[in-house]
C-alpha cells in the first residue's frame, strides 16, 4: 500500500486506533501489570510502547529529529486510567504532527534509529503495522486471561464459517 494522501493516511489511520482503543476498553484495569512471563512486556507496557514509538521514534524522525523514544515503563505512566490518557496524548500529538505535512512531504526522506534512510509513507506504513503487530500481543494476553476481546471485523471465525457457503 502506497500513503499518497496525507488526509487518506489520518483516516485510515484513525480506523485502526479505534478496534486498537476497542480492544484497551475491555482490559481489566487489575490485570494491567499481568504479563505470561517474568521480564516480558505487561499489559501496561504494550500500551504504553505502541504509544512512546508513536510518538517518540515515528513522530520524531519523520519530523527529521532523532529517535527519543524513551522506553515503555511505568514511570511514562502508571495504572489503567492513566495509561489510557498517555496513550490518548501521544497519539493525539503524532497526528498533530503527521497533519503539518503536505502530501508531497510523504515522499521526503527521514532517518530511521537504524541509520536507514526510508520514504516518510514508507515510515508512516511500518508505524501501522507496528501497532497492529503489538495490538496482537494484548489480544493473546487478555485471551490468556479469559477476557472477552472484541472481534475486528464484527464477526468470529467461526461466524464466518457458518455463514460461508460449503464447498
């Protein structure tokens, strides 16, 4: 997928915030801290990593700034409620950012931590499927816990199945 627009970009951008905010509305605020194994990212961390590479690697170097991304811990943001409003904030200032950008901007080049020089559509892509990648990892969590989780596309697998004609 190519990002020509900046406007299509927030759009589609915003579209996949809310089955992520979906999917953060049903963790149980006790179980923020659970992680499947000791030294592994908790609940809390997930959320607040997607939130800090948001907007302090991806909302920097395309801004032509270094990466400050400052790690995912509590002292970023601490408990459920407070963790939501960082994660709110932060991505409140990277679409701040991403909407100074003119469309012919998306194909200016930014420096990634690793020293690469990529496209800022290309960028802007990673930082999506970056997210998607991370909003995975709750699901697993919360499906370890025995919490309900929301289904992306309004319908389970097996939904689907039983809807689909048999071949």
């Amino acid at each position: 997928m190519e990002i020509r627009s900046v406007k299509s970009f927030i759009d589609y951008y915003e579209k996949i915030r809310s089955r992520t905010n979906r999917l953060i509305a049903v963790v149980p605020p006790e179980h923020i801290d659970f992680t499947y194994k000791q030294g592994k990212f908790t609940i809390g961390d997930q959320i607040r990593h997607i939130a800090g590479i948001e907007r302090y690697m991806y909302g920097e170097t395309i801004s032509g700034r270094k990466s400050a991304y400052p790690g995912c811990g509590k002292e970023l943001a601490d408990g459920y409620e407070n963790i939501v409003l960082f994660f709110n904030e932060m991505h409140r200032q990277t679409i701040e950012i991403i909407k100074g950008f003119s469309d012919e901007d998306l194909n200016r080049k930014c420096i990634t931590p690793g020293d690469s020089e990529i496209s800022i559509w290309k960028w802007l892509r990673a930082m999506v499927e970056h997210e998607i990648h991370h909003r995975a990892e709750i699901y697993i969590y919360l499906n370890m816990l025995n919490v309900k989780t929301p289904q992306i596309f309004g319908l389970s697998a097996e939904e689907v199945q039983e809807r689909s004609v048999k071949i």
